[in-house]
C-alpha cells in the first residue's frame, strides 16, 4: 500500500493538465519518505498537477472532502485501482 501526502495547489504552480478554475485544491502525492519531511516541498501530485505539500495533513483523512481532487481520490483508492 503507498503512503500518501497532501498537497495544496497553489494558483501559481497550477499544471497545464489542470483548469485554472479548478475547485479541488486538495490533491494526493506519493510520498516516498514520511510527509513531514515533504513539508513545503513543490511536487507533482497523482493527478499530474503541481502542489505544494502541506505536511500538518493527512490523505487518508482529507480524501473524503469535498474539495479534494476526484482524479487523486479515484486513483488512491485501492478498491478502484485493482478495477481499473
């Protein structure tokens, strides 16, 4: 199972591959090394986007909200990718 960190997608580090205008600020990053050590770190997110790493949070706590990235939610639940 990955671990996880959360990102924010801070309006100038959007990617292109993301609408300027998107809602979801919240996104998940594969964090290869504990999330607090991620903390403030510029990196791309599941979905492709550009974040910036809010370490105090965590994934599998945020990605039930409303305002995080469906693409990253779909991709990080284990149910959905063994599907897909």
């Amino acid at each position: 199972m990955s671990t996880y960190a959360v990102g924010f997608a801070r309006p100038d580090r959007r990617s292109w591959a993301q609408p300027v205008d998107q809602p979801m600020s919240w996104h998940a990053v594969e964090a290869h090394r504990p999330a607090d050590e991620l903390d403030g770190e510029v990196e791309l997110a599941v979905c492709g986007a550009i974040v910036q790493v809010w370490g105090a949070q965590r994934w599998d706590r945020m990605s039930a909200g409303r305002s995080t990235c469906a693409e990253c939610r779909q991709r990080t639940t284990p149910a959905l990718r063994q599907v897909g």
